[in-house]
C-alpha cells in the first residue's frame, strides 16, 4: 500500500501565503484550503501539516489565527480555525520571501522573512 503524500514544511507554507495573496487583505482562508491545493483529493491527511504551517506562519508574524473573527492563541485554540495576513496598518503587505535553512544537525526548516 503506498504512503501517503506528506507536504513539506515549505510547501504547505507557500500554499497558504499564495491562497491569501489572491484574497482581500481581512480575508480568511481554513487551513483545508491550503491542504486541498496541495494534497488534491487526499487533502485531509494533509490537514495537521498544514495547522502546523499556520502556526509557524503566525510565529513568524506573517498570519494570524482566528476562531469566530476574534484573533486567538493558535497554541490553546481548539476547533475549526481560520487564517487571515497580519493587518499591515493600512500600507500595501509587503512580499513575504520564504526561505530554507538548515542548522548543522537538524533537518531543514521554513523561516519566513518580511
């Protein structure tokens, strides 16, 4: 039996910057969206990958994580999530640039610069 596709770190964070970009700037987006754009038909055991993703996206500040419109501590929050871009304070977003890294001894890891 094959395994299932397993989304990488980056790419599951690109899939939720790329659906919000192609949104207004208060749009929201579940993270089921990000899953189904890059697990296609298998997207729900893409599900946690793409939760996980949320979450570094909004410790890195890119993205906030809300539940029924109020922003909430994506550490604590249980539920159906959603996931909106950091409000710029009016000005344009600027491009948000991923890039791999790698520390000596782990493996590869997503950072996200501004």
């Amino acid at each position: 039996m094959d395994e299932p596709y397993a989304a990488s770190d980056r790419e599951m964070e690109r899939a939720i910057l790329e659906l919000l970009a192609k949104r207004t700037e208060s749009a929201t987006i579940c993270p089921s969206d990000a899953a189904r754009a890059v697990g296609g038909e298998e997207w729900r055991d893409q599900m946690d990958a793409a939760r996980a993703a949320a979450r570094r996206l909004e410790a890195a500040g890119a993205v906030d994580i809300t539940q029924r419109g109020a922003v909430v501590d994506p550490a604590t929050a249980r539920g159906p999530i959603r996931i909106r871009r950091r409000p710029s304070g009016g000005s344009e977003p600027s491009e948000t640039v991923l890039r791999e890294t790698r520390k000596p001894g782990t493996h590869s890891t997503s950072e996200v610069q501004p």
